[in-house]
C-alpha cells in the first residue's frame, strides 16, 4: 500500500551543490509529475513523464532535469542548487490519457538550499 | 485549462456541512472538475471529480451547475480534521498530458 514514495523526506544543500530527488510509484502508472510548493502559493508543474523514457516541460522547469528510466521511477535533479531553488517538491502520478483518474501525491520533500 | 477561482478563506462549524464554491466560466466541455485538499502542508489528497453530472463518494459530494460554469464541494459534517486548503482544478480530460493547474485554493477553518 506504499502509493508515492519520495526520498529524501528533507534535504539541506549549500548553493552550487547537486542532488537528485527519487519519486518511486507502485501503481503501474503511466504518468508521473514534478511540482514544487512555495509558502503560501499552489503547486507549480516542473517536468512530467507520460511513459517510460519520456519527459517534458512544466510550467517552470529552469534550473531542474528529470528522468524517466524506469516507468516506476521519476528522477528530479538539481544541478548547482540556487536558494531560489529552496521549496517543498511533490511528486505525483496517476495512470493514462482518457482515463480521468485522480493523481496520487507523495509526502513531499523539503529542500532548503543555503 | 480552464482557470478557477475560489474564496481564499472560509470558516464552518463542527457537524455543519463546509460548502466550497467555484467558478469556472470558461470551462470547456471536455474538462472535468477536480476537488483536492492539502493538510498541513502534506501531499494533496484527491476528493472528488466530475464532469456533467452530480457526484457524491463518502468523503463529499460535488454539485456542478446545469451550464457549468461553476461547483460547489459539499463536506456534510465537517469536523477539525477537514481544516485544510482545497483546490478545485480543470482538467482537461482527453489526449492531453493531464496536467494540473492549481490556484491559491480556500482554507478552510473548522471551527470546535
């Protein structure tokens, strides 16, 4: 009954450092999104994925790249963190076209670049 | 998608029902309605979605207007834990990514 998975759930980075944040889903969904959160505002699309081995552009997607390997997986990175780049992100999929399925989100992770 | 707006803040009682309305005027035929909710700041948490006619699951109930241009989110007995922000969102609902364009939402405060 895991759902969305999202490692790590908090994450401390120094200006100009990389990391890569995992989104795992268990639902054998075709479709997997990235948003970021800032206080006080809605979520904001970054990449999405509608299958294994593709990706595409959200609304804000400078600064972050993303992979999509595995259909289970979906790779955010971040290649020198900015404090701009300070959010919470979430993770979230659901399954294909034509099915107007709900998306299912993970916990979040909390990301503060110093 | 269509854009929706929403009141940024309502309160309601404990057991009362909590109704949330939304506007979506310029809504087209092929997008559904979407409610969420986001407590504390966690992951947002599906409600309900429909796209003609009146829904209801055990969470809420969802009225959409005869020319849908706008929706009401119905929680029948609201208690503390229903304190949250929720979003109504369209989505488009055929050949389309399936993206999410979410507002500012309302919070909504139960009140003991």
């Amino acid at each position: 009954n895991a759902g969305v998975t999202q490692t790590p759930k908090f994450r401390v980075l120094k200006t100009g450092q990389s990391m890569t944040l995992l989104c795992a889903q268990d639902m054998n969904h075709e479709y997997m999104y990235w948003y970021r959160q800032d206080p006080g505002m809605g979520l904001r699309l970054i990449h999405y994925s509608v299958g294994e081995g593709t990706t595409a552009k959200g609304e804000v997607p400078d600064g972050y790249n993303v992979s999509r390997l595995k259909k289970q997986n979906f790779l955010l990175g971040l290649e020198s963190a900015a404090p701009s780049q300070t959010s919470v992100y979430f993770c979230a999929s659901t399954t294909g076209a034509y099915s107007n399925q709900p998306q299912h989100f993970g916990d979040g992770t909390r990301l503060s670049i110093l | 998608d269509a854009k929706t707006t929403q009141p940024p803040s309502m309160d309601c009682a404990e057991g009362r029902a909590a109704n949330l309305p939304c506007n979506h005027s310029t809504i087209s035929g092929n997008e559904y309605v979407y409610w969420y909710r986001q407590i504390h700041s966690q992951g947002p948490q599906y409600i309900i979605h429909g796209l003609k006619n009146n829904e209801t699951n055990e969470m809420a109930s969802l009225i959409i207007t005869e020319d849908r241009k706008s929706s009401t989110l119905i929680l029948p007995h609201a208690t503390l834990r229903d304190t949250a922000v929720y979003y109504c969102i369209a989505e488009i609902s055929s050949g389309s990514a399936r993206q999410l364009t979410f507002g500012s939402g309302t919070q909504l405060t139960v009140l003991p």
